[in-house]
C-alpha cells in the first residue's frame, strides 16, 4: 500500500515512496497490543482558570518505539516520565521530528470528547512522510491516544471554557550523525489541562509587525508541515516583532508581500472585496500555508451559513491597504487550537501602523465562530445562557465559576437570580421557552438569604443538561459543607430564611460506574478528508 501527500503546486497526489521518502509500510502499531504501566503516585490537578499553558503534565504518557528493522514495539502507557535519548539522537541535531495539537473536552453531559482528531493524524501522517519518518496506522495510533485519556481522565477539566491540551510527537531517534533518513524513531504523546486562552473570556485582539525580511515559509519547503523547526527558526522574528511593540508576526511571501500566517496561527480577512461582494478570505493551501484543523472548521461553518462569500484566495499588503483606505475592512482574525479565532487590531508595516477596525465592527464574525465552534467542542445545542456563580458571599471567596446550561428562560442581562426567581423560572420555562434570546449571561450570588447547596438543586432540575461541575457541586454531601440555617413560620410553614454554604472540602472523585465515557469525535463527521461538514447533535429528548 502507497501513501501520498498533496502537490504544493497543483493539488495532484504524488507518492512518497523509496530512499528519499518514507517506507509506505504501516509496521506493527496495533492498539491491542498496549501495555499500561499505570503511576503509583498521582499528582495534584491544577486550577484551570490559572495554569500556565503547556506547563503541567498529567500522570501518565504514551509512548511507541519503531526500529526499520522490527517495526513497531508495543505500545505503552507509563507513568510521566523523561526520555532517554542517545545523544546523536537525529531530532536532535537535523530536527527530524514533527508534531500535532489537539484537545479533548469535557461537555455539558459529562463525557470526554476530541474535536476532529482524524484531520489531526492525517496532518501527522503527511508531515511523517516528508520527514522520512516511518508511517503509521492512524486509527491505531488514534485508540492508543484514547486509551492514555481515558487513564488521565480526571485531568480533563470540569469547565466549558478549560481543556486538555494533547501533544503527539514523531522524533527520529537515530544514533548517528549521519544526515540521512533514520532507523529508528519513537512516537511519544504528552497531556497537559489548558484554561481558557482569553483571561477574561473576552476576543483581546493583537497588533502584528510585518516585515518581508523574515520568511517563515517556501514553496517546495515544509511550511505545510507540523514540523519543530518551523516553529523555532521563527522566534527570532518573534522577538523583534516584540522589540517593535507588537505582539505576533504577520508572516508575508513572495515580491508582492503576500499575506499568509500570524505567528502561529492562520489567517482570515472579513471583508468587501474588490468587487464588491461580502466576503471571508485566507489565503489557499500552496505548499507554504499550514492546514488547520480550526482553518478548516471555519471554512466549513462559513460554507454551511451560506451568508457571503468564502474564498481561499491570495490575499497581498497592496490589498489590504486599499481596502483600509476604502474602508472595506470588516475584521481580521488569526484562527488555531489554542485560541480559536483572535482578532487582528494593528499592523506595523513598513514604519506605519495599518489599524484594522475588528474592534469597531464589534468582532461580530470572530464572536461568532468562537461561540459556535466552542458550543459542537462541549456538545450544547438549542437555547443556552451562560450562568456565573459568583461565591464571595458565602464565604468562597476563591470562588467564580461560569457554567453554560441550556432549557433556562431569560429574565434579563447580569441580574442577581433568587431561588424564589430560580422556582418562577421552572414553572415558566415552557412560556419563556420561546422568547428566549440565544444566549445570556446571568450572574447568581447566593447571597441575601439564597441557600446555595438549594438554589443549585434547582437549577439542576430546571438545566438538565448542566456542566457536570454544577451537579457535582450541587450534589455535594453535607459533611462536605458547613451550613448554618434559620427556620421562620411563615403562614403555617417553615421557609428556609436563611442558608449559608462554604465548600471545605474537595468534592469526591466520580464512583467507577459513573466515570464519563470518552468519545473520539465531538461530532459526528463522516469523512477522513475533514472536507464534509459535522452535523449537530440532536437536541435532547423532552423532559
């Protein structure tokens, strides 16, 4: 069996095979032969509304070893560890190596997903091929990475804005240093929980500098490769982009500065074109322009919507100042795993600073996509608001959790709820159902004689299909709270005047039979090429 990558030039498929290129053989890598070594000592999760990105590693890693001479050992699940590498190791001299991004969610109904992760192991493979790194059966190497996440589950974290970074990683591991294609290489897949990339859960746009003396990519390079060495010769252009005053790079090509990446990430202009149609636009997928699993998801949002027109064009500097100076520009945003989408605010090009008004168009689109991607990432379909629980006045002061829930009416924006507004809402869900606006954000404050252990209750009956952080934390046992409570007769009844509740203790970790399931795919989508679109959930049954 042959294996192939896209032509950089003209689309055509063109095979990767001989000396130069990778052995087409898969090897052994089955996922029934996995070994699980699981850690005696397991470490303490982090709070995913602080931790640092990329700097916390859960329990456990995976890793398979491949040799030109045996193919694929076993694969194994083993306690967090480093590596041994030998010191002529090829990754470490000629960067023979590659790498993938992508991340599992915990969503609304408590079960762990992945959000498109087979576009993520074709990417992978190809970049394999053109490293001269061996392939590898994908959906073998996809079900040993499930396995590793299962076994880590706890680590994904109990929040709709927070995730569990997955980084897989192909090094060559030859012990020699001869430049030459190497006999020995070692998938290993590292997992780290990720909070949410905008601190304020608000779109913070970035200034970018432009300058055509630093390329990042090439035709016929690997710019279309998840490669290490893309990333690091990078940096240095990084830097001065910072020394400049701005915050990424806005990587251009070729004599007429074409327009291609930010930083890391790809690139989309919301515009009026030149002939003017409405239009979202990044540039084509040439050779230079990285494939995006999030470029994609947006391309086939946009394409669903069918509301203006989507193009993969090329898209030059010269464009883009004739339509600031037209004021054709609607918003410019970059689009990746880690952010989604980030609004584009500046460009210093040239010594002048070019100001894209994404801002001032409200980020309406960039708002959009976000919303909607991150809604099919946690599996919440139909009328939803977002509800935060702010615990200052109970005594949690560390305390600030938004939770998304769905089937709650809306009795405005920012208001204080009560249980007694909480009760309204159950016996009007069915009247306001209808008025609902699509989302809201309402702030609860169990504050004012609200019993919180109570009001979350309600909640949870009235939002079935509320964040499992909500019903863990409204399904708490009583030992693990301290109340304090007043009776008062209030017509022949005792009405609870007052409750006051102060989470002390962690909540216990879910019983074997309860632990949430993990599926491969937030949605379903039928087809490896990532080119049909995902289908939405079906809402849930009523009641």
């Amino acid at each position: 069996m042959s294996f192939f990558f896209k032509d950089c030039n003209n689309g055509c498929l063109e095979e990767c095979m001989g000396e130069a290129g990778s052995n087409p053989v898969m090897g052994t890598l089955k996922a029934k032969d996995l070994i699980i070594t699981p850690a005696t000592i397991l470490k303490e999760k982090p709070d995913p509304n602080t931790v640092v990105f990329g700097t916390v590693f859960t329990d456990h890693m995976l890793t398979i070893e491949w040799s030109s001479e045996f193919g694929w050992e076993k694969p194994h699940i083993k306690p967090f560890q480093n590596l041994s590498l030998h010191p002529a190791s090829s990754a470490l001299h000629y960067a023979v190596e590659l790498f993938e991004g992508m991340k599992a969610f915990r969503d609304v109904d408590n079960k762990i997903r992945l959000f498109r992760p087979n576009l993520n192991m074709d990417r992978m493979h190809r970049s394999a091929l053109r490293a001269t790194l061996p392939g590898f059966d994908k959906e073998e190497l996809m079900e040993c990475i499930l396995q590793l996440v299962k076994l880590d589950q706890e680590w994904v974290p109990y929040s709709t804005s927070a995730s569990l970074y997955i980084r897989p990683t192909l090094i060559g591991t030859e012990p020699s240093l001869g430049v030459k294609k190497p006999t020995k290489a070692m998938i290993f897949v590292i997992l780290s929980p990720v909070g949410s990339y905008f601190s304020k859960k608000t779109l913070n746009p970035v200034s970018l500098w432009a300058n055509p003396k630093f390329v990042r990519a090439w035709k016929g390079g690997t710019g279309d490769c998840k490669m290490g060495g893309n990333y690091g010769s990078s940096l240095f252009a990084q830097c001065e982009a910072v020394e400049n005053g701005c915050q990424q790079v806005l990587w251009l090509h070729g004599e007429d500065n074409q327009i291609t990446e930010v930083g890391t990430m790809n690139l989309f202009l919301y515009w009026i074109n030149e002939d003017g149609e409405e239009e979202l636009a990044t540039p084509p997928l040439d050779g230079i322009i990285l494939p995006g699993v999030t470029r994609q998801s947006i391309l086939d949002l946009a394409r669903k919507w069918g509301e203006f027109k989507v193009s993969e064009r090329y898209l030059t500097m010269g464009d883009l100042t004739t339509a600031l100076e037209q004021n054709r520009v609607k918003e410019m945003f970059g689009s990746g795993t880690a952010c989604i989408v980030c609004p584009i605010s500046d460009i210093l090009y040239k010594g002048e600073t070019l100001h894209i008004p994404s801002v001032e168009n409200g980020t309406k689109l960039a708002t959009r996509i976000l919303d909607k991607l991150t809604d099919i990432q946690i599996q919440l379909v139909g009328p939803k608001t977002r509800v935060r629980l702010m615990g200052s006045a109970v005594g949690m002061t560390s305390m600030e959790e938004e939770f998304i829930v769905g089937n709650i009416p809306t009795f405005g924006y920012g208001k204080f709820w009560t249980l007694d507004s909480l009760e309204s809402s159950t016996r009007s869900r069915r009247e306001h159902v209808g008025r609902e606006k699509n989302k809201q954000t309402v702030v609860i404050d169990p504050g004012g004689g609200v019993a919180l252990w109570e009001m979350l209750g309600v909640l949870r009956d009235v939002a079935p299909s509320t964040d499992a952080r909500l019903k863990e934390i409204a399904e708490m046992r009583p030992e693990s709270m301290q109340i304090g409570r007043k009776l008062e007769k209030r017509k022949g009844t005792a009405r609870k005047k007052k409750r006051v509740a102060r989470i002390v203790s962690q909540p216990p970790s879910p019983a074997p039979s309860s632990r949430p399931t993990v599926s491969l795919a937030t949605p379903p989508f039928s087809s490896l090429s990532g080119h049909q679109f995902w289908e939405d959930p079906p809402p849930p049954p009523p009641g």
